[in-house]
C-alpha cells in the first residue's frame, strides 16, 4: 500500500528518493510484484525491508502523517525478515533448476537433499515455540515438507 502511495505523484516520489540522499550510493524506489513468479514476491518483500528505514523517514514529514497506521511495525518486520530467510533456499534452488539446460538426477538429489536439511533446521528451531505466527510458520513449513516429498 506505502508503495502505492509513494509512487502515485512525482513529488511523493523525489521526496522519497530524497531521503536516501548521502545515505546510499544510488537512491531506489520500491518495485512491484509480478504475479505470476513467486520468487518475485520475495525480491520485493527483501527490497522493501531494505527500504523500511526510509519510508519510516519519508512518513515522519507531517504530510504524509496520515499514511503512518499502513507502515509495517517493528514485529512485522521480525516475522517477515524470519520468513524471508525461511524462502531464500527455495527461491536459490529454484533460479539454479530454471537456469540448468539439462537436470542430471545427482543434482536433483543434491537439491532435494538441501531443502529437506532446510525445512528440518527451521520445524526444529520452530518445534516447540508458542508464539502464534511462529506456529503457523511451522505449519507452512510442514507443508511444505509435504510438498517436497510428493
């Protein structure tokens, strides 16, 4: 929604862009999603993390004060950092297969192999948490486990 907005005028836009100004090397804008790739969900949700220090900047200026209640807090950028790090196997070993002319079964097992490491190590870590978005995480990720072994 934030990337809506900051995007809907031109001034919005520099503005924005003039937060970053003597912060980074080369100032960005938020992208949008595209539908149909679910990897590219994840790029804008990592752009948009790396982002979040200048929209927080870019909503302090009282003009756009309204727009405060749509900004993420500070626990939903916890769980979506965690979530992030939970995809980033998946979306690694989804570019590999998309960019291999040929699969050769031994890649295959190699990735495989990785991504059930990967879901073990995060339902151990999430086994015996309480919190609720952590046990719906582990869910997912149980699914997902699921999904693997079709």
């Amino acid at each position: 929604m934030l990337a809506v907005l900051i995007k809907l005028t031109p001034g919005r836009r520099n503005k924005f862009i003039g937060c970053q100004k003597a912060k980074v090397s080369i100032a960005v804008i938020f992208i949008m999603d595209v539908k149909t790739h679910w990897n590219s969900t994840l790029e804008l949700l990592e752009h948009a993390y790396c982002l979040w220090e200048f929209t927080r900047e870019w909503l302090q200026n009282p003009k756009y004060a309204k727009y405060w209640p749509v900004f993420t807090t500070q626990y939903e950028w916890t769980i979506l950092k965690y979530v992030m790090e939970v995809l980033r196997p998946f979306r690694y070993w989804t570019l590999w297969m998309s960019k291999r002319h040929t699969v050769t079964l031994h890649h295959i097992f190699t990735v495989y192999n990785n991504l059930f490491n990967h879901t073990d190590g995060v339902m151990r870590a999430l086994a015996k948490k309480k919190t609720q978005w952590k046990e719906d995480l582990f869910f997912a990720v149980k699914l997902s486990q699921q999904k693997l072994f079709k």
